[in-house]
C-alpha cells in the first residue's frame, strides 16, 4: 500500500520541479521552437512555390529560345543560300568581264604585231633597195668599161622593164 | 549473426562464472531477500544508493528537511540518520506504521511523523531530470533563436527534438485538441518530454539514473492534476453544459443520474491517467528487477541451476530492457495524447453546421476509445 499513497515531501517537490519546467518551456522554450518551426514550413513553402514558378518560366523561356533559334536557323539558310547566288553572279560577271578584256587585249597585241611587221617589211625593202643599187653600183662600175656588154645590159634592161614579161619580184 | 553468436558466448561465459563467484558468498550469506530489494527500489529513501562492495557502501546522502510542529523546521543531511542514529530528536523508523520514514519521537514515547519535505532520491532524481529536460528544450530553442527560417534545418540534438516536437504536434496535439490546439502545446509537449525523460532516465541501471521516478504515484498525480486542471479551467461552455444537463431524456437528468455519472468521469479520466503512467513505469521497474534477482534467488540451488537461470535472466532481463524503451515512448505518447483528447473534447462547441463540424468529434471520440 505505501507505493500507492502519495508522500507530501514528492508532492511538494513535483509541484515545484513540474511548476517551474512548465513555467520556463511555455514560455521561453515550446513557443520559440514552434514558432521557428512553422516559419520554416511557411519559407519552404514558399520557396517550393517559388520553384515551380522559375520551373514554368524556364519551360516558356526554353520554348522561346528554341523559337528564336528556328527563326536563326531558317535566316541563316535563307543567307547561304543569297551570298550563294550572288558569288555565282560575281563569278561569272568577273569571268565576263575577264573574257572581254582578254579579246580586247589579243587584239591590240594583234594589231601592235600587225604594224609592227609593215614597219619591218617597209624597213627591208628600204634595205634591199639600197643593197641592189649599191650592188648594182658595183656591178655597173665593173661591166661599163666594156661597149658590147653596155648596150646588151641595157637591152636586157629594157626587156625586164616592159611589162609583159617582167619578172621582178613582190615584197610578198 | 556473428554479433549473436558473440553475444550467445559471452552470455554462456558469464553463466560459467558466476556460480563459481557466488559460490563463496553463499557460505557467508542468507538467501537475499528479494521482495525487499525490489521494493526498496520503487520506493523512495533518504539516500542515493550508487554502489555496494563487500566491505564499503558507497551512497550519496540527500538533504533532510522536516517541520515538526513540537521542534519547527529541521534541515541537515542524511549521513547522520545511518544505521538507525538519531539526530535532534529524528531517526528513520525501522518498523510499524512509517517503515523506512523519519519519525520524531513524542513525549509519551509514540512516533509522530513530521510533516517531511526531504529531497529523497525520488526527488533528487527529478529535479535533477527536470535540470537535464530544462537543459535539452531551451539549447535546441537557442538554436532556433540563433538561425532563421532561410537558414539549413537543424542537424544532431536539434534534428532529433524537432522530429519529436512535429511528430507530437502533427501527429497528436493538432488533430486530437482541435482547431485552438496552439494554446494547449506547450503544455501538452511540457508533459511528453518532462514524462519521456523521466522514464528514460529511469531506466539508466545506474547513477544518476534509475529512479524509479515517473513510476512513483505522486508524480503521476501532480502530472495527472496538470490535465485536469487544462481540461477543466478552459473547458467551453458547452463542455460543462453537456455534463451538467446532458442531452438525455428528462427523467435521467430529473433524477441526477446522468449528471452525476458525467461529473464523476471529470474525476476518472485524469485518475487513469495517473494510474496508467504509474502502474507501467512501476511494473516495467519491478520486473527487471525481479529477473535479475532471479540470479541471486537461485545461487543457493547449486551450481547448475544458477547458471542456466543467469542466461535466462539475462536474455529476459535485455527482453524486458528493449520491451521497457517501447513502453517509456508509449507511455509518455498516451499520457500526451489522451490529455489532448480530454482537452480536445472539452473545447468542442456545439454543432452548428453538422457537414463540416460532425467529423471532428467522431475522430476525437474514435482515438480516445482506440487508445483507452
């Protein structure tokens, strides 16, 4: 029976020790951590709110950027294909104009070329007409001493210069 | 499976030497009398029994205050009561009445107890358990004061409590008192950590645990008088309505049978309470400490027995160990939760709207007869 029966001495010592744990924790103790507690669950919360909304924003973000770089992708074909084109004009403009230039050019060469052998031909008909006078000099000088020989020469002569059988030659 | 063969090894080992150790004792001594060791234990003493040798008792002397209404107040320690001495007119009784309490003999030769308010061991060990509990909320509460919400959650100790004080609130105290649950909390996790604690440092086999503190009736009562006075000072009115003029038919509130069976579970249910908490703790107390002076019960039936009754002990007494852990966690959650249901019930208001308020008090009422 004596464990049943409550002895004063613990019941006063109960009440204190329980009174002033009860004091201090409801009031300095329970309150803080539950209160601390419960902003955390509220900032997680949040935060998971937060999350999901950077998560949808990110999903539009990336829907947009896969946009833009279609439209890129599309521009930058559309570009090749414009600079492809146009290296085709300028290549051929150039091979064009080059082709036009180079005719130009032959026939300036041809034509130098061409003036340039009459000036030779003239040059060497002046050359063998003064080689056959001084040749004909010489001969002259020598066979003129005879009359016989004077007067067949210039017979001769006469005959070549009659036109019907002249036989002289042509620059050509 | 290693660890259990080990264990099983050691176990055999041990129950190889006792016998040979108590062998010798039992020449020099009687059979130990077991009912007074047990019931030395959850009783209460003037001393803090730590250790006994064979030839020295080591124990810590508690304050002695009484106050007689012959001499006044008397205060000293209780080294100078041992062995039965008497010191300024008090000893502690050896027999008769007040068995193992100071005593103040009367002028006429009768013993008087004096209205004795000594720091006994039971005591001692509570306000030493309430220093450890005071200790263990407020550094985890400095450790909230100190971070902010944004901060990381708590690790260690801190971790440790927060999950025991969301479990309590979350799992007991919301839905069990209801919507104005907040006043009740800190009361209600006062009374879950002060009886936890209590009963865990109970079971501590040696000092300055192992008091046989939340197993002594007068801390179940000052516990269970908490409740009562929660339940009662904040009780609605519909509360005391329904006990004072229930509805029942006339004729049973006419002649008061109703209010007076509705009066009488005012007193009752904070009774089980007190009596649910003491007689666990007490129990769970007694039976360790039975089984392992099974041990010291069987030395004088030779060598054989002893030893196979110390493994048996033994495993029993680790059985009772784990079982007792369960039970120190169980009983602090019952005694929290049903305080929170008997408050819980007495916050209810009448039903206004029965779609959104009928399924409260049926969960209520559901959970308190589960847990009865």
């Amino acid at each position: 029976m004596g464990l049943l029966q409550p002895e004063s001495g613990l019941l006063f010592w109960m009440t204190l020790a329980f009174g002033v744990v009860f004091v201090v924790l409801a009031r300095y103790g329970f309150p803080v951590i539950l209160r601390a507690i419960e902003s955390r669950r509220e900032y997680i919360d949040s935060a998971l709110d937060a999350a999901r909304e950077a998560e949808r924003k990110c999903a539009t973000l990336e829907t947009r950027s896969r946009e833009i770089v279609d439209q890129a992708e599309v521009r930058r074909n559309e570009i090749l294909r414009e600079a492809d084109a146009q290296r085709k004009q300028i290549l051929a403009d150039a091979r064009q104009k080059a082709e036009a230039e180079g005719q130009q050019m032959l026939e300036k060469a041809r034509r130098q070329a061409e003036s340039e052998r009459a000036a030779i031909l003239g040059d060497a008909k002046r050359e063998i007409a003064a080689l056959a006078v001084a040749i004909t000099e010489r001969m002259l000088r020598e066979d003129l001493r005879d009359r016989d020989a004077q007067t067949q020469l210039a017979s001769r002569l006469m005959d070549e210069l009659d036109p019907k059988n002249r036989k002289t030659w042509t620059p050509d | 499976m290693k660890l259990l063969k080990t264990f099983l090894k050691i176990v055999l080992l041990a129950a190889l030497l006792v016998p040979a150790g108590t062998l010798r004792a039992q020449e020099t001594e009687q059979d130990p009398d077991i009912k007074q060791i047990v019931l030395g234990h959850l009783g209460d003493s003037y001393e803090w029994h730590i250790l006994s040798t064979s030839d020295s008792e080591w124990s810590l002397p508690l304050p002695v205050i009484v106050h007689s209404p012959a001499s006044g107040w008397h205060c000293f320690s209780a080294a100078r009561l041992r062995e039965g001495a008497e010191y300024e007119g008090l000893r502690i009784a050896s027999e008769g009445e007040y068995a193992g309490k100071i005593v103040e003999r009367q002028d006429d030769g009768s013993d008087l107890r004096p209205l004795d308010l000594s720091l006994t061991k039971t005591a001692a060990a509570l306000v030493l358990n309430c220093l450890l509990l005071l200790w263990m909320v407020m550094s985890a509460a400095r450790w909230y004061r100190r971070n902010k919400a944004t901060d990381r959650a708590p690790k260690g100790f801190v971790g440790l409590f927060e999950m025991l004080v969301t479990e309590i609130v979350d799992g007991v105290i919301e839905p069990c008192v209801g919507p104005r649950y907040r006043k009740f909390a800190p009361y209600l996790l006062t009374a879950f950590f002060f009886i936890l604690v209590n009963n865990l440092m109970g079971l501590i086999p040696f000092f300055p645990g192992g008091a046989n503190v939340s197993g002594n009736i007068a801390v179940t009562f000052i516990l269970a008088l908490a409740t009562f006075l929660a339940v009662n000072i904040f009780g609605s009115k519909h509360y005391w309505k329904d006990i004072l003029w229930p509805d029942v038919p006339v004729w049973l509130k006419a002649f008061p049978l109703m209010p007076l069976i509705e009066f009488v579970g005012i007193f009752t249910k904070p009774f089980a309470l007190m009596i649910r908490l003491f007689a666990n703790l007490m129990a769970g107390h007694a039976v360790i400490l039975s089984l392992t002076c099974v041990i010291f019960a069987t030395v004088s039936m030779g060598a054989a027995i002893n030893g196979s009754m110390t493994v048996v002990s033994v495993l029993f007494t680790i059985f009772m160990y784990c079982l007792e852990l369960l039970v120190a966690f169980i009983q602090a959650y019952v005694f929290t939760m049903l305080s929170a249901v008997f408050i819980g019930l007495a916050q209810e208001e009448p039903e206004k709207e029965p779609e959104t308020e009928a399924p409260q008090p049926l969960e209520n009422s559901k959970t308190a007869t589960i847990k009865q």
